[in-house]
C-alpha cells in the first residue's frame, strides 16, 4: 500500500472504507474457526468450548512512541498483550479485534504496517484479526480484544485458586522489555551504546515487540495449574495479585529471579549494575506465564520453578516475600500514576 | 461513589485499582452465562453455540460531548451500539467489554456514570459487562466490545445474502438522533426550544442514549430474514452496504419512510422542514434494524415494509434508490471527512 506519490497518503485522504479495505487485505486467509471475518456488523466464530475474552488498551505516548517502535512492532505489542491475557486463562487464542482512534493525518502506510503487525502475532498465537473499527480521535488509541477457548471439561486458570504448597513457576522472562525501555529513554536506541550489538537489539525488541509464550498457558492448564497471571505491570506486581486473589503469602527465591546476562550489561552500560535485578522484579510488558502448580506435579517444559506459596499467617495480608522478607520499594507499573 | 470533599474524586486520585474497584462494584449480580466476570485475566463465557463479537469506539468530541451527554448517556450509547452490531447478526446478545482511556484528571463520579449506563443497557439486551481496561490518555476514547451467541443451527444474517424479489424491513425509527443532535447543535438543548416538550426530551435522549431494538435481531433471523445491518451510519448509507454486499438494488418506498411528526416538528423549529426528511433518511446513530426477507415470509411484528430488493441491471452498480430514483447528496455519516 506504499504511496507513490511524493508525500504518503494519509487516513483524510483514503477515508474510513479506503483505510478499512486497505487493512483488510493485508490479513492472511482466515483459518477455519472464523465462521465470518471482517467487513459484516459482527465477526462469527466456531468456538468448541467455553469462550475466553480479554481487551486491552495502548495510547501513544504512555504505551508506545512513534519515534520508538515501527508500526508492525506496535502491531506485534497489541496483538500480544491482548492474547497474553487470554493463554493466562489456560485457554488457546482465537481471534483478535482491533479498534484504532487515530489522527486524520496518520499515514495509511502507518495504519498497514499495524495490520501487519497484528495479522503476524495473531497467526504465532494460532490466532486471527477478525474485525475492528476505525474512529478519529487527536492521540492514537489501539484497543485489542482477544478471544479464546477453553479445551472441553477444563476449567479457566483464575488468580484465585493458588493453595499454600504449590509450587510458583514462570514460563517466560520477565526483565528485558523494561531493559529495552531503559535503553530507548536513556537515547541509547541506536547502537544501545556500551551494550554488545545484539544483546541491545534483542532487548529493544522485547520491548517494542513482545512474544509471549502462548502455548505455555495452555500446557500449565493441562498439568493442573492452580493459579495463573501474565506479567504485564511487573512480576512483584502481577505475583502479588496473584496472591490477594489466592489469599496466600508467594515466597519468590532470589536465586531463581537472578537478572541474565543481557539484563546485566545493559544495566552496566546505563552506569547502575542494580537496575537488572530491578527490571526482573518490578519490570512489565514482558508477559511471561506466572503460575502456581500442586507440589509433586511435574512442570511443563515451558516453566521452570522460581518459588513457592506459603499459609497467609493470621496477621499479614496476603502478597509476595523475596527469599522470606517483604520487598520494599515499588513493585511495578500502575496506571495513572498512583503508586499506593 | 460521590465525593464528600469539596473537590470530586479524580482518576489520578484514586488510581487504577480504586477506579477498577468503584466501576466494578456498581455492577448488578452476573447472569449465568457469566462464569468469570470482572478481575481476572480474561472473563469466561458459557456459550451455548457460535460466537458474534464485535467492536466500535466512541470518542469525546467526534461522538459524545461531555456538556451535552451525562456519563450514564454514553454509557448506554457505548453499550448500545455494540450490542447492536451483535444483534444485525441474528445474535442474541451475552456480554460487553469495555476500555476507557481517560485523561488522569477524570471525576470518579463520570466513570461510574458511565458503568451504569453501560450495566443498565447490558441488562435491558440480557448482556452483562464481564471485563474491561483503564488507561491513560489526553482525550475520553471508550471502545466497547460485545459477545453474543447464535442459537444452535441458525446461521449468522450477513449483509450479503438479500435476493431479488425479497422485502426490505425496518425494525425500529431512522432520525430521531439525528433530530437530537440538532437540536443540541441549534442551542436548543435545554428547553428544545419552539419543539413541545415531550417531543424534544424524547429526540435529545434518542440522541444521547439510543436504545435499539436487540430481540427484533434474532426475531428475524428465525423467520429466515436473507440479510441484517444496523443502521449506525444512516438508512441509505447502511442500505446501500447491504445493497453491495448483496449484488442488489434496494428500491426504498418514500411514503413508508415519511418522517414522523415528531422529526417534522423539530425541523419546524429549526426552519427548514426538509430536515425532517434528511434525518429519516440519513441520520445515524439510531441503531435500527434493516433486514430483508423472503417475498411471502410474514415480517416478525417488530418489521414494517419499507421497500424491496430488486435484480442489479448488467449497467449499473448495487445500491439503493428511493421511489425509484438515485438519492442525490450524502447518504450518512463517514469517518475521516470523507464524502465519496
């Protein structure tokens, strides 16, 4: 969809049908659970189970900077944080609706490049964009809604079923986005001066496209997860959620969450070597997999075992211990900036 | 939720959890279908058959103002019109999603406003709100999607299944939004005034709170209606969708489109009569049903006749005439300043 006239062509020059045929015919064909995709009132899908649905919203400026990330890779992050959410169930990704408020002179090219984006992150998570809506608005606003299902006779992950016991798991890792965004706001998105060329690169694209590990949620499911979350705000943040909704105490062991080695040469690189264990704890958008699962049962291959949930004691509220003792300082993102 | 302070509770007063906790629990009991509501990752539905989903956006400025809608208002309109998608479909309407990106300097007060409106049009169309996502951004962009399920063995009503020969039928009124937001433009908001008074209070909530008629949706599907649109955009401009997407030409009878009084009486006041007409024909936002039905099916009681499909001439392109005649000048509403 690439303009060839000197300057790119723009939503006001297109309209609300150009732009939507132009998206529409980035997508790959439809896979067979979708019944009917976009371009009616309502998407149809074959859903053999129980449906799981999610939304989630990212506004440019606090999730996303056009000067940051290409427009595929927001694509990429708002197909991912949305079907991140959906696998947190247990469930497997079906589909992704996407609705985009945007400025009157967005480039088409900009708004294809999204679609490219959300049509390749759909199709790893096994999923598709099945309809959308465009609306003009001053500030870029992308709302996905991921929906999936539920294998027949298995019951959703909550947060809430995690018992004293069980063993705490993450699939995933949880660090390097809040690694890449260190770089991307210390001006380092370039080289990422100081760090090795593709130690940075990686990072930078952890935290511009994250790739969840999508069949991790369902594998956790099938081995009998208790309690499952994705870390969106933070592994301290979404661990300490877990454990309200549970009403147990999760004690993580600092050994198991210690920062890689491309945590730590960014760290190193941005002059404070304490920031890695910082974006391991509290850093968010990099949606691992955290769940609890029954002491004895064998983990998935996709987990490895990074703590354990402990009786909430009579006069403790219920949240998250490293190596026993309480963690001090923020435990990740919340928005409108309210850290309570 | 009201503030006893002399200032009103704000979002960045009590962050993302506090708003989370204040709109969630203003929500009436969950319905059965409802197996994991509000709080967790993804809420969880029991769908006895095929899923319809769907999503449409509203934003402050371009589809609400806050000084002419109270925060209930756009709460019913978000529902509304996304639960009317759903409906179009031959659906029966389950569960709605709903991201607010709001401005940190939003009162409590108008986000739970807008949960109740959002719950109260919920329930009069049997859905719930199961989920939802906050999020900061400088302008109010509320995207909502809606759930509904297609009893087993009834396939989905598209756009594209109107024949020659079928009757074109109308479930509900075209115009009265469009009337109120007139008279809203005109200044005429407060007293309507020179519009009797029952007459504008019923146009101005028309605009600011449409209430579609959802059962007339799966009320056709079962009497085998051929093809389904809501009227969002307009009634020509919606007609003509369908129209395209079916290969035919709707053929609108003028006389069963005659405006009612109370659309004449408020183009009376504004000075110009003919808006009367405008408005019936190209007034969006009502969320009427248009369907077609086979020739001899007895129309469900919620249908009026309002024309006819005919066969498209080898010459000429789908779309919609009004007695026979090409309507000249706009047919609706388009995103984007664009008027093809």
């Amino acid at each position: 969809m690439a303009s060839m006239a000197g300057d790119a062509e723009r939503l006001s020059d297109v309209g609300e049908d150009g732009l939507i045929a132009a998206v529409v015919g980035r997508y790959a064909p439809l896979p067979a659970h979708v019944l009917i995709g976009p371009g009616d009132d309502a998407a149809v899908l074959d859903v053999p189970g129980r449906v799981v649905i999610s939304t989630d919203t990212l506004v440019e400026g606090h999730d996303f900077r056009r000067d940051w990330s290409a427009a595929a890779e927001v694509g990429v992050k708002t197909a991912a944080q949305n079907l991140a959410d959906v696998a947190a169930m247990g469930a497997r990704p079906l589909a992704l609706l996407v609705s985009l408020a945007a400025p009157a002179d967005l480039p088409v090219d900009w708004a294809g490049g999204l679609a490219d984006g959300l049509d390749e992150e759909c199709r790893r998570a096994g999923a598709a964009v099945v309809g959308g809506d465009v609306s003009e608005a001053a500030q870029l606003v992308i709302t996905g809604t991921a929906v999936g299902v539920l294998p027949a006779g298995t019951p959703a992950v909550t947060r809430a079923g995690a018992r004293p016991g069980d063993v705490v798991a993450l699939a995933g890792r949880t660090g390097p986005s809040a690694a890449g965004l260190a770089l991307l706001q210390a001006g380092r998105g370039g080289a990422a001066g100081g760090v090795p060329a593709e130690i940075g690169a990686a990072l930078l694209a952890a935290h511009r496209a994250p790739r969840p590990p999508y069949p991790a949620g369902r594998d956790a499911a099938a081995a009998g997860a208790t309690a499952m979350i994705d870390t969106s705000d933070g592994l301290l943040r979404d661990a300490t959620r877990l454990a309200e909704a549970s009403g147990v105490v999760l004690d993580l062991d600092a050994d198991a969450l210690a920062p890689d080695d491309d945590l730590r040469a960014a760290a190193a690189a941005l002059g404070d070597p304490d920031l890695a264990r910082l974006w391991a704890l509290t850093g968010g958008e990099d949606h691992a997999l955290l769940a609890c699962f029954p002491p004895g049962v064998g983990l998935p291959a996709s987990f490895r075992r990074i703590g354990r949930a402990m009786p909430k004691p009579a006069d403790v509220r219920p949240g998250v211990l490293v190596d026993g003792r309480p963690w001090r300082g923020s435990t990740g993102w919340l928005h409108f900036g309210r850290r309570p």
